[in-house]
C-alpha cells in the first residue's frame, strides 16, 4: 500500500521532513505522496511517520495503491539498492524471499 494525502491537509509542512524515502513533496496545492517511492516506512520503522505527525490526521491508506508487507519491503530494497544505500535484513514478521 501507499499512503496519500487528502484534501484535509492544511500545508504545516510537518510530514515532508519525516519520510525516509523522500516519497511527499508539495503538489500544487497541497503535499502530496508518491506511490512509487511510499513504502508506509517498511525498512525504516513500525508506523508511517507521516501519520505519526500529522495533525490533522489527512494521510490514510490510497485505495489506488494496494500493496501487502513483502511487496512494501520488494519496494524498501529497491529504493535503497537505487540510492546506494545498504538495506538493512527484513522484519522477522516477513516471509523470506
């Protein structure tokens, strides 16, 4: 899955710095998520931090964009490989490759 921000976002800027993917940036009205890069924190927390901070509560699942845990982590080992960047080992909660 990845997340998406509804038109509730009032812009406090305070979700952009919190993603570890670089996933949010300012739309042409509001913030908004990209798909390809939200991994709703897999490989870097417990919970999408996003949704931790926001206060307004305007970042719930995009029904768009469903994806399970292992898919989320595929995307997580992705974007690091891409960047460089060693991932660290999978969750236990996940099953293996």
């Amino acid at each position: 899955m990845a997340l998406i921000i509804t038109d509730e976002c009032i812009n406090c800027d305070v979700c952009e710095p919190e993603c570890p993917n670089e996933a949010i940036y300012l739309g042409p009205e509001i913030y908004e998520i990209d798909p390809h890069k939200c991994t709703e924190c897999v490989g870097h927390f417990d919970e999408p931090q996003c949704v931790q901070v926001c206060p307004v509560a305007c970042i719930p699942v995009n029904p768009q964009h469903v994806e399970d845990q292992p898919t989320l982590w595929q995307k997580y080992q992705r974007l690091q490989a891409a960047a460089g960047k060693a991932p660290s080992s999978a969750p236990s909660d996940l099953p293996p490759a």
